[in-house]
C-alpha cells in the first residue's frame, strides 16, 4: 500500500470528511438542465503529465474476515480484522509521445492494526523501532522508504514496477516470502492516481470496461481473484475550485486458484467463490489528469472443503475489503 522525501508545495486542497465515504454518499445528482451540457461533451480521462508532477496521497484499508469452521457437526465462528493507513508519494518522472509515462511510488510510512478473536489490537508502525507483530513490523519498515519505479501506459494502465527487490534486501532472510509480489505493487499503484483502461473521449453516462488480475491467499492456498470491471462517468461536478469527473466502477469477481505449489500430500479438497463484488467510487482531478479521491468495498464469500479419511473440514469466509485513498498535498 504506499512513500519517501520529497518536497511538495500545497497548490491546493481538498478537504474531506475522515471517513471519505461519507463524501461519497453525499454527491448529489446533478441537475437535469447540468447533466444534459454535461452529456453533450466528452472528456479525456487518459494521463495528461508533467515530469516532476507530485502528489501526496492518505490511505486507509480494512479488511473484516468472519470464518465459521465446521467439523463433524460441531462449528466455530473466527473474527478478524487488520486496518492499515499510511502515506504515499506519487512523481512523474518521464512522460513519453505516445502518453506513457515512469513515475515513482515510494511509501513515506505504514501502519498495520491486527486484532484477532481475542479482540486484542496488536499495533505495528513503520515509524516506531518495534511493533507488537515483529515479522509484519519488518516487513512495513522494509517497505517504507522504497522507491517503486512504475510503468504507465498511454491509458492509465499500470503495466511494470521495479524496486521490488530492494523491499526484500531490508528484510532478514527467513522474511523474505512475507514480501508482495510485483502484482501486488501493481494493485497498489492502480489504486492511487491513474484510471484503469481510460478512455480518450467519454460523455457523462458513457461506460468503459477493464479486467484485472490481483493476488489472493488463505493459507495453504493461493491463486489469483479476477475482476471483470465496468466503470461509468457518472458527472462532473465542482469541488474546492477544481472540476472533478465522478467515476463509478462495478465489477464481479472470479477466482481462480493455483494448484502448483500446495503441501506434499494434501488431501482432496474443494475452494468455491460463493459470491463476489466490488463497488467502486473515484474522483478526478481534470486539470492534473489524476485521482483526488477513492473508496472501494469488496465483498467475498468462499467455501473450502477438504475432505479426510473419516470426516470432511469446511470452512467458510466472508470478507470485506474497503480502501479509500486521498489526495492530501500536490506539486
């Protein structure tokens, strides 16, 4: 999820509500006379870039797992929740003819609140010297400070990072598998500035399509969660002085699961996406070709089933992911 020093001049702000949700729900419709001026145009949501354009961005992520395991007969209910905010730079470094772009994605700090059934919050900041997790402390401290070297495409589309071996050269040895993979750096920066697949010309009420492909685990089992994703430009609307495009995204998820790297000897089982969705709202600046604002809510169902000699284990997950990410400060 996110950066290191830089200089950023405040040019100017938008001030949110904490909770950026709320900001969400409280968009108005726009007037009928507004969104028919509004339809009669298009607008270009592709990266429009400076070299050594900055950004500072807040996050925040939650994540509420509820696990009922059941064995013959007999069940019992898991919860678990894990909240991280942090503070991330985003610079243009180089923007290319064609609109692709390099940009830098450094994490400047992180946190990581992990309460598990006990309801005990355990606490781990990259800013402090030792955390209540020491192997999740690491991992944080070895990512912040990091320069991620970013690919962009003409549309927004991240397509390469870079730097990632330099988070696993900070970390001890027998930690290194606990440090994401370039996919997961690639979601991150998805999740900051850019439009995914942006259009070059899209009216108010016109919709575009993406699908991508992120990393998903619950150990002993990994694979990777599709997302067939459809957004929408729902209007335009003033904020704090700049013209921002509403941009609502929906989209059903897929999971598919990778069978090359389970335990030697695992007995038969089953892993089933009973349901999942993802809601997405974003808002973007026109004038600096970037997000201001994000808030996202992901919702699965899965079932595993692994089946013994004499008895079956089945376990079923429901979880909610929601993100939200803020433009704080820009150069």
């Amino acid at each position: 999820m996110r950066i290191g020093d830089a200089r950023l001049h405040t040019t100017a702000r938008l001030k949110f509500p904490a909770v950026l949700i709320a900001v969400f729900c409280l968009l108005a419709v726009m007037p009928w006379s507004q969104a028919r001026a509004d339809e009669a145009e298009s607008y270009d949501l592709r990266p429009s870039w400076t070299p050594g354009q900055t950004s500072r961005y807040e996050v925040w992520s939650s994540r509420a797992q509820h696990a009922t395991v059941t064995l013959a007969g007999q069940s019992r209910t898991i919860d678990i929740t894990m909240v991280s905010e942090g503070e991330i730079i985003w610079t243009v470094d180089k923007v290319k003819s064609d609109g692709s772009a390099t940009c830098t994605m450094t994490i400047d700090w992180l946190t990581l609140d992990y309460t598990p059934d006990d309801g005990k919050t355990l606490k781990n900041d990259s800013r402090k010297g030792k955390g209540d997790i020491e192997p999740f402390h690491a991992l944080l401290k070895a990512m912040a400070g990091v320069p991620i070297k970013v690919t962009v495409g003409p549309d927004g589309t991240v397509t390469k990072v870079q730097g990632v071996k330099a988070v696993a050269a900070k970390i001890k040895s027998e930690l290194k598998e606990m440090v994401p993979e370039d996919l997961d750096f690639i979601e991150t920066a998805t999740d900051l500035a850019t439009l995914v697949a942006a259009p070059d010309s899209v009216a108010v009420g016109k919709n575009w399509k993406a699908g991508m492909k992120w990393t998903w685990s619950d150990a002993p089992f990994e694979g990777y969660m599709h997302h067939d994703m459809a957004y929408t430009l729902s209007g335009i609307e003033q904020m704090a002085g700049l013209r921002i495009a509403v941009i609502d995204g929906r989209s059903k998820l897929k999971l598919e699961l990778d069978r090359s790297d389970l335990p030697e000897g695992m007995p038969p089982f089953d892993v089933k996406l009973i349901k999942g969705e993802l809601q997405t709202q974003i808002l973007f600046d026109l004038s600096r070709s970037e997000a201001v604002g994000r808030n996202s809510i992901q919702t699965t169902t899965i079932d595993v089933t692994i089946r013994m000699p004499n008895a079956s284990i089945t376990r079923r997950v429901e979880q909610t992911l929601q993100g939200q990410a803020l433009r704080i400060e820009e150069d």
